[in-house]
C-alpha cells in the first residue's frame, strides 16, 4: 500500500498578540504600570494538534467558519509559514493559489510571470513551455501576454495564477477563496478543472470555499475546523449537509 501524498502530524501555529494599553488611564496609572513588567501580550494558537492525512488523488474540501484556522493550514501546508508544533510530510510537489498575485511581478509581462511562477512551483522550463499556450487559453489573457501585469484587472491576474497552479504538473493542488473574486462562469470553469485535474490525472485538491454547493460538486472529503482543530473529517455528502445545518 503507498503511503499518503500529505500528512499533517499534530501542527499547531502560535501567534503573539500585543494588547493594546487603555485609551484613557489616569496619570497615577500610568505612573503605576512604569513599574510594571511589559508584558502586554498573549499567545493565540490559530491551530491546535490538527492531524490528518491526505492520499493521491483525493479532492478534500477545507471548511469552517472565518476564523476556524483554513487559510493558517494552507499558508504551512504551502511552506509560506514553519508550523510552531508538529510537522508537515510531502511526498509531492504543491502548487496553491491562496492570494490573488502570490509570485507576480507587476512590472513583468504576464509571459514573463507564467514562466516565473512556474519556476517558483518547481517546474524546468521546457515543462512549462508545453503547457504555455493552454495556460493562456484558459487564462483568456492571449492579447495582454506581453503587457505587464500591473495593468492587469484583478480578474485577470486571478485567471492567469489560477491557469499556472492547473494546467502545470505539481502532484499537490492546493486553492484558498480567491475563486470568489472571479465572476461565476469563471468559478464554474474553474471547478471543472479541478474535476478534471483529480479524476483524470489522479493529482490532489485541497480546496477552500464557504460556496459549499462547489465544496459538494468537487470535493468527496471533507475536513471541517473550528477554532483551530478538526471538528470532523468523513465524506462530503454527509458533513456538507451537517455543515449547513
């Protein structure tokens, strides 16, 4: 039996908060807290002891309310941020699309961005010019590949990075809720490709959404957070059901 694609053993993430003083403190307060020691902050564990594992091609929707600790999973699981415990196996290459304009350069032409990022996603460079012209294709941007990205709508920078993580051959694809700045037939374009990405290249999806209809379409798996850990983790005919309860 092969061993899972992604295991997620025990991570945490700590964040220090400082505490902001009180507006207004009378001068013999102010006076009193010189003497005090300055610790003004506190510890916030965005994710707690969250483990999980994650085989080839599975399609596992992330869910939970804002603050349930999504976007902090996907940030170490992308190895943009080092967790604080615990650790993170990867046996594949990951491509994620977590911001809108994550590795552009907005003085570079979007040629010259598809190249980059590509490279910056592990890919050689005659990988990427293989898959160059059904990037743009799907990106719709073949009039502006050569004009920089600055100029650029955020729509188009968003069709393009999104066209970059696809159609490129990272065994890991891993997309947070930037699809719901782009208009509803590129979402739906969008989610086809990640169908056909799974099921028909066998690669991995890890997919962010409070649009739990597309969750429903795309994902068989569901990993549900809240504040921070794994409330639940099983098929997402049930729990999407449960989730919307």
């Amino acid at each position: 039996m092969s061993k899972p694609i992604l295991e997620i053993q025990h991570i945490g993430k700590k964040y220090r908060i400082q505490q902001s003083q009180q507006p207004y403190i009378s001068l013999r307060d102010s006076l009193g807290q010189w003497f005090k020691p300055k610790s003004q902050s506190q510890d916030f564990w965005a994710l707690n002891d969250v483990s999980f594992t994650v085989n080839a091609g599975d399609t596992i929707g992330i869910i939970g309310k804002n603050g349930a600790g999504k976007s902090t999973l996907l940030k170490i699981l992308s190895r943009i941020t080092p967790p604080t415990t615990g650790k993170v196996i990867s046996r594949g290459r990951i491509a994620s699309l977590l911001e809108v304009g994550t590795g552009f350069h907005p003085e570079l032409s979007g040629r010259e961005n598809v190249f980059m990022n590509g490279s910056i996603l592990g890919m050689r460079r005659a990988e990427i010019k293989t898959h160059f012209d059904a990037i743009v294709d799907f990106a719709g941007v073949a009039q502006f590949i050569d004009t920089p990205l600055k100029h650029y709508s955020s729509g188009m920078q968003l069709r393009l990075a999104f066209a970059v993580a696809a159609f490129l051959e990272n065994e890991i694809l891993i997309i947070d809720e930037v699809l719901a700045v782009g208009d509803a037939e590129f979402q739906k374009k969008c989610i086809g490709k990640m169908e056909d990405v799974s099921r028909n290249q066998g690669r991995t999806v890890l997919f962010v959404s409070h649009n739990m209809k597309a969750v429903q379409q795309l994902c068989e798996r569901i990993v549900w957070l809240q504040k921070g850990q794994v409330y639940a983790d099983g098929p997402s005919s049930v729990l999407s059901g449960e989730y919307l309860r």
